[in-house]
C-alpha cells in the first residue's frame, strides 16, 4: 500500500538585538523583544493558525485517515507559549485527534550535533520531555536541524533510543535509488531513515504560488496522480517542509490551504494512505543501508552544511560558541543556559553566509553578512566574558568537572546527614517522654541505653555516604 | 572610430580622482582597436603616456594668429606636441581673439587646476575647444564633468557631431546640497544639450534626473572601473606594527568626505581599546577643526594626521593599515576603496558611495551610524577571521572590475548615440 507521509516543521529563532561592541561587559539581555513578538504573532496570525485550523479539519473530516507529524524547537515552543497561545491550543486540538505525531529535535535548533555529541544528546532529551510534559506522549522518531544528518550522527541518535530520523533525500547520497523506500543507517542498523522527496515537497512549499513554474497551477489532482505514476514498489513517499510554507513563502491567497484539503479525498481515490513516521518505522522494511560520510542537510542546491559553515566567518563563529560548550554544560546558571540555547540557533549562522544562491534571503535586522557576524561576535564575546568569570580559567574541564562532582555529592550528602539528623531528633523528641516515664516506673539513672543507639546510627550512615561519594566520582 | 575627449586633469599630475577615471577609462576603451582617442586638457606637462591617445593641450593651441617659424614652435613646444598640429590648428581660428591675453604663440595660459578664475578658465577652454573642433576630424564628443561641458557644446554646435556627456560629480554632492547657481547653470545647460549622460553610480543617475530634470532614458549608469596594480607598487613591503592596527581615512579633508564621522567612531573605539591608532591623511578645509575635534575627544595621541600622500606614498600608507575607511557623505563613485582593495586592504564605505553599489566584499554604513562604523572597526581588528575574509576576497573582487568592460560599455553608448544621430 502506498503511502504519503507529511511532515511539518515549527521553528522561529529568538531574534538577537542590535549589540554594539561597546555594550560587552554592560549590557547582558540580546534579544530584540518588539521583533519576537512582531515576527510570532505575524507568523501564527499568516500561517500557524489558519495551517493548523486545516490540518485539524483534515483528519476530522478523513475520518482517522489523514495523519501528519509535527515537529517544534524549544525555542519555538518558548515563544509561542509567550506571545501566541492559541497556536499551542490549536496544537492541543490537533494532538486530541490521535492522528497526529510530534517528532523530537534539538531545543535549540542548533548544530550542535555537528560539534558535541554530549551538548547535542541533553537538549534533544529536553525537547523530548518538554514534548511529552505537553502532548502527553514520548517522541519515537529524531528530526534535525534542518535535517542535517550523517552517518555519525545517525549512530548517536540510534544510541538514544529512537527508531527512525527524517532526513534528506540528496541526490548525490542517493545516486540510483529513489527516496520512495525506507532505508537505515549504516552505522545503526536499527535507526531507519525516511528520506525527504525533494521534488515533490517543494512542489508545494517552494513552488507552488510561482506563476512562472511550467505547472502553476497545481491542483490536488495532478498532484495525487504525480505521486499514482511512480513505479509499483516504490511505497513511502515523504514530503517534509516548514509550517510557514503554508501561508509566508505560499500566501493564503493562492489557496495553498484548499489544494491541501483536497489531498486525503483525491489520494483516498487512487488507494493512497497517510502515515505517520513511527507507524512507517514500524510497519515497513528497509531495503538497504545508506552512507553518508559527510552531513547532509535540506538546505541550498548542495544540500549541505555550507549555508551555515561554508565561510570562515561563520566558522569562527561557530567554534567560538562551542569552545565554551563544556563549561555551559557544567554549569548550572539559569541565564547563561537559557542564552546558550537562543545563540546556538544555526538561523544566526546563516545570516553570515555569503553565497549567492539566487534564492533571496532575508537576513533580518542585518545589511550583511558582515554585519551579522560583527553583532553575534560582540554578543559572543559578552557570554564567553559571562561563562568564564563562572569558573576560573585556569582550571581544566576534567578538573573543574570533577570539583564540581564532589561538591555537589557533597552537597547531596549533606543533605542526606541533615536529613538523618532531623529523622533522629524526631525520634529521640518522641523516645525522651516514653523513657521518663519508664524512668518515673523504674530505677532512676538508666537512660544511657537510648543515647547510645543514636550516637551509635550517626558514623555508621556517614561511613555508608562518604563511600557513596567516591563512587559517583569514578562514575563521571 | 574618432573620439574628442574634453577632460580636466590627466595623470601624472592629478589633484583628484577625475584623473584617474579619465585615464582608466580611456585607457581601456583604447583596448578596442578600432578607438581612436583625442584628449583635450588644460595643462600638459609632457609626461603623460601617449602610447594609446593623442593629447592636445589647450594651452598650446593658437587662438591669435601669430608669425612664428618653424624652430621657434619646435623650440618651444616640441615637448608636448607637434609643430604641424600648432599650424594645422592655426589654420582654424574662428575670430579675433586679441582682446584675451595670449601668450608670443597666440595661445591662452591655463594653471590646469581649480584656480580661484575658474569660471574664466573654463571660458577660455570652451573658446580654445572651437578651434580644436574645427581642425579635428571625429564621430563623437565625449565630455568630462561641468569644467568642460561648454567645451562640448560649443564642439558640437560648430559641428554638429553629438555630445556625450560623463558626469564624475554633481554640485549636490561637492555642497551637501548647498549648490552654486553659477556651477548648477553650467551643469544643467551641459546635460540639456547633451545627446546622452553617463553616470558614474545609480546615485549620481538620480541626482541627474531628479535635480537636473533630465530624461532618464538619456541617462545610464557606467560604473568605474580601477587600473591594476604596477609591479612598483605591489613590491611595496607593508611596515606593520604586529602589536597595532592602523586604520587610515585618506582624502580631502572636506565637508563631502564626512570627516567628522570618522574622528567620532575612532573616539568610540578608542574607548574599549588602546591598540588601534587612527590615520587621517590629506588636507582639505576642514582639516584644523578636525585637529581640534580630536583634541577635544582626548585621542590625540592616537590620531595623526600626515598631511597630503602624493604618488606612491599613498600605497605605502594603504599597505601600512588594517582598515581602511571612507565615510563620505556623499560621493558619487569614489575610486579609493577599491585601490585600498587591491592593496588587500579590508574596507568600510558608506551607504551613500557610489562605488558601494559595485562592491560586495567590504563593510557598508551609513555615513551619520558612527556606532555601526566604530562597531565594524572593532571587529575587523578583533576577529582575524572576518579580517582575513575580506582582505582576500576583497582583493578577489575588485580584480574582476576591468576599465576594458567600461570601454565597452561606452562603446555601447556611443553606437547606440550615433545610430539615433542619423
């Protein structure tokens, strides 16, 4: 059975504000609060909400049959938990219908699976649970940064317990095969791969308002029966695209919405189904293995990581951000962590880059790439400043890790003494009445007995606590 | 084809950038082999390369007709020029100019500069232009800026070839907008007569249609170009301090070149850090206030101000900084970020330099953010990488920004001028 699987992504970076060099060491607050606001609301009033509104009605009306997955940035969620709730409510309501899957995806919609591997592993399990705490279920299948995968990457996301990962369906990857089939990776034979058909989705999220494309305009037809006319085996078909295609690249007006209304009727027809990623990752059988050596992404003809790093501005940015990596991670200031995930967005990357794509790019607040890299740089140089006055310099990360280990076993220990102490005090409070009295009935003068027992318990449990401490160390 | 070219000033002796433009673009027009160029200036020394254009000198041309022989004109003016071109030139004075002042071979005396008479100066240019047109043979007039526009109209009303006009500057952008009615009327009636403008920058384009009221179907765009390198030059070993930066601002030191914004910006990052020294080299009317603004901020011991850089110290200053700066207020091409560019010199322009328009490896701002231009100074001498980046891809794209690709933009016009003439 054939079968279209539709995946949406949600993200909006935090927008970084005007920082001039000479506010490094004075000024610590980045973001630009009118132009979040102003770009969420605008995003969630063009596209997020009327998009939703459909998706919701579509599985309504199909019946169950219509199935669609989502993914959202933390960052994303944070800000339309602050400015547009209702897109959280509409995503509540889509959630209800069972017929809908949230995927998981690093918080920060950053790269740092590119860089560090640890760094990566705790904000995906963030986004996880912050997922799971509002939609009530464990995301199964991992979506990238903009689908930036490679073999290495797939083998630590495989290490984390999902099942499959979305990825692109680059034709230099690829070669000869086709992306209409289910794949694993190379290095983790139990990660499957759902590659993106490239054409196809951007059919719809790139093309398809294009007065000048040779099929303008697309009905839900010709689409459904592009899809009909591939060859027998190929099953899975996978059409991945951002949210706001649907709305901002693709206005309202060209009735975007309508033509994807009209899809779970016109694939009903030709026998098509939709699924959901977990369901396909369950259902289907891979039918080979794919290498990747080099990650891959959706982005730019390459399809590589070149929008983000292909200047040596952009990577000297980008090293610079990570080279505090350890220290952010160690570290347990509400701020800095907070500041580390809206900096490590790859939008702020890609506003440094400098190649001609011929795909206009809007690059913000910025003229330049120039300019973009000269304002993160300034913001960088104020969060390294923040970073390290945290720790003194001189002191390695293994050492500092394990300094901060033993503080912290030994504040837990602490805790667990005070604990102790209080839970024996308690009882010697309530053993003191009962032995008076027993006193007032017996020979006076033999109260040592209880006091003994107490004083006795106390080394003992701090014998058993100080042991536990020196495992932790080992642990770490 | 036979140009006649009006220009100004022609190198080695320059005192501006219209030099340099007239010598790059002549110079690559000059590749097609068909081009046949005559230059007209004021004032020749002598020196000038001849190898791919005639040169006339005004001042040698006769407007009164005197008897002198042969060994006396070779005598005198052997140097510069051709004792049968004074003859054959001689043969067309068109009235009698004796009330001028002429000098014993008839001719008027130029200074070749921005004299205080320069209204008088370019009158007597236009005048000596009459005879020049009437002994020359040619298709096509080409003038450059307002000091020789009444040179070609009075070119093309004596022979009815047509006159194309290059506009290298406005008085809007020498005046910020306070314009000199007497240089606006000579500007306005040299476009009003003119078969077709070309400008050196979109901007200047508009300033043409919008101030001037021209039709902008006469009116296109042909952006500068800049000469390579000599080798003399590119031997040049940079002097650097590894433990400073320098960043230069070079140029007349005048109200169009925005000075100020770069003393303010300086003091901004003079600051955060004490590692960057500021250099202002030229002179110019506005160059005491800024000694005494600079005073003022308190950075005096940063700031330096050298004076004018003449011939091949002004390479030696590019090659000496880090950054180099240009915040002009306005400026309608400005060739000087480019030449900074080719010395691999990483460069800040302002929004409103016409060259901004052609250059893509280098920091734009506007000319009134002093905070965007202190912040871009900063990182180009904090973050090697961006330093890097824009000194080698810098040097990278102003190599591909050929005179040859003008000439044949001009070329262009010209048929297409020539075509509707008929």
């Amino acid at each position: 059975m054939r079968t279209i699987c539709l995946y949406f992504e949600i993200h909006q970076i935090i927008h970084l504000k005007r920082y001039r060099f000479f506010d490094i060491g004075k000024d610590h607050y980045y973001y630009d609060d009118y132009a979040n606001e102003a770009s969420i609301n605008e995003v969630a009033e063009r596209s997020y909400i009327p998009a939703l509104s459909a998706l919701i009605d579509m599985t309504k009306n199909s019946g169950g049959t219509f199935k669609v997955a989502l993914s959202i940035s933390g960052v994303a969620l944070e800000q339309l938990e602050i400015h547009a709730p209702d897109v959280i409510d509409l995503l509540h309501q889509l959630n209800d219908t069972d017929c809908c899957e949230f995927l998981a995806e690093p918080y920060s919609h950053g790269l740092s699976s590119l860089v560090n591997e640890e760094c990566f592993k705790e904000e995906v399990m963030r986004q996880s649970n912050k997922i799971k705490q509002l939609f009530g279920k464990a995301p199964k299948v991992f979506r990238n940064s903009s689908l930036i995968y490679s073999d290495g990457i797939g083998a630590t996301v495989a290490s984390m317990g999902f099942k499959g990962m979305l990825t692109e369906g680059a034709k230099y990857i690829l070669g000869w095969k086709s992306p209409h089939y289910m794949y694993h990776c190379s290095q983790a034979p139990n990660l499957k791969l759902l590659l993106r058909d490239f054409k196809l989705s951007d059919d719809i999220g790139l093309r398809f308002s294009n007065s000048e494309w040779s099929e303008y305009p697309l009905f839900a037809d010709t689409y459904i029966n592009w899809i009909d006319s591939l060859p027998q085996d190929e099953q899975v078909i996978n059409i991945f695209m951002e949210l706001s295609a649907l709305g901002i690249f693709q206005p309202l007006s060209s009735n975007i919405l309508e033509f994807l209304k009209a899809l779970p009727a016109c694939a009903k027809a030709k026998g098509i189904t939709f699924s959901t990623p977990t369901e396909i990752v369950t259902k289907s059988k891979s039918v080979s293995s794919i290498d990747v050596p080099d990650p891959i992404s959706w982005v730019n003809e390459e399809r590589d990581v070149t929008p983000w790093l292909g200047n040596v501005l952009q990577r000297e940015a980008f090293n610079k951000l990570y080279s505090v990596a350890e220290r952010v991670y160690l570290c347990d200031d509400r701020r800095i962590k907070q500041d580390w995930d809206y900096l490590q967005a790859s939008n702020n990357f890609r506003f440094m880059t400098t190649k001609h794509t011929g795909i206009a790019l809007s690059r913000g607040i910025y003229d330049s790439a120039y300019d973009a890299f000269t304002n993160y740089m300034n913001i960088l140089g104020d969060f390294i400043n923040r970073v390290n006055s945290l720790y003194p310099e001189d002191i390695d990360n293994e050492e500092l890790n394990s300094l901060l280990t033993t503080i912290r076993n030994q504040g837990e220990e602490l805790a667990d003494l005070h604990r102790e102490l209080e839970h024996l005090q308690a009882k010697t409070a309530k053993a003191k009445p009962a032995v008076s009295a027993a006193q007032e009935a017996a020979v006076p003068g033999k109260t040592t007995p209880a006091k003994s027992v107490s004083t006795e318990k106390v080394p003992g449990k701090k014998a058993v606590a100080m042991k536990k401490t020196s495992e932790k160390k080992v642990d770490k | 084809m036979k140009v006649l070219m009006f220009g100004w000033e022609f190198p080695p002796h320059i005192l501006g950038g219209l030099g340099t433009a007239s010598y790059g673009l002549t110079k690559g027009m000059a590749l097609q082999e068909d081009m046949d160029i005559t230059f007209c200036i004021p004032k020749p020394w002598g020196d000038e390369d001849k190898s791919f254009l005639k040169i006339i000198g005004m001042n040698n041309t006769p407007v009164v007709w005197r008897n002198v022989n042969w060994e006396y004109v070779n005598n005198r003016l052997g140097s510069s020029m051709n004792p049968q071109l004074y003859y054959d030139l001689r043969d067309h004075i068109y009235a009698d100019f004796n009330y001028l002042y002429t000098n014993d071979l008839g001719c008027i005396e130029f200074s070749g500069r921005y004299p205080d008479n320069l209204y008088e100066e370019i009158n007597n240019y236009s005048i000596v232009a009459g005879v020049v047109a009437r002994q020359q043979q040619f298709d096509i007039i080409h003038s450059h800026d307002w000091l020789t526009y009444p040179a070609g109209i009075h070119a093309k009303q004596v022979t009815g070839k047509p006159l194309v006009i290059h506009v290298h500057a406005t008085d809007f952008d020498r005046s910020r907008g306070n314009v000199n009615p007497t240089v606006y009327a000579i500007e306005k009636n040299g476009m009003d007569q003119a078969d077709h403008i070309m400008c050196v920058s979109e901007l200047t384009r508009q300033t043409v249609i919008d101030k001037y009221f021209q039709d902008p179907r006469k009116v296109t765009t042909v952006h500068n170009a800049v000469s390579p390198l000599s080798q003399e030059i590119m031997d040049i070993v940079p002097k650097k301090n590894p433990k400073e930066k320098v960043v230069t601002f070079l140029g007349r030191i005048t109200m169009q070149k925005g000075p100020e914004y770069f003393v303010e910006a300086a003091s901004m990052v003079l600051k955060r850090t004490r590692n960057i020294r500021f250099v202002m080299a030229g002179n110019g009317d506005m160059m005491n206030e800024m000694i005494r603004l600079v005073a003022e901020r308190g950075i005096a011991d940063r700031f330096h101000f050298p004076g004018f850089m003449k011939g091949n110290q002004v390479y030696e200053v590019l090659k000496a900084s880090d950054v180099y700066i240009m915040p002009s207020v306005s400026e309608p091409f400005g060739i000087s970020p480019l030449e900074a560019m080719q010395c691999s010199v990483p460069t800040i322009i302002s929004k409103q330099s016409g060259c901004a328009e052609i250059l893509d490896k280098c920091i734009k701002t506007d000319y009134w953010d002093i905070q965007a231009m202190a912040d871009a100074i900063y990182s180009i001498c904090t973050y090697q990488s961006l330093y890097e980046y824009l000194r080698d891809e810098g040097k990278k794209e102003v190599d591909q920004i050929k005179w040859e690709n003008v000439g044949y933009k001009v070329r262009g016009i010209y048929d297409e001028v020539l075509k509707q003439y008929r």
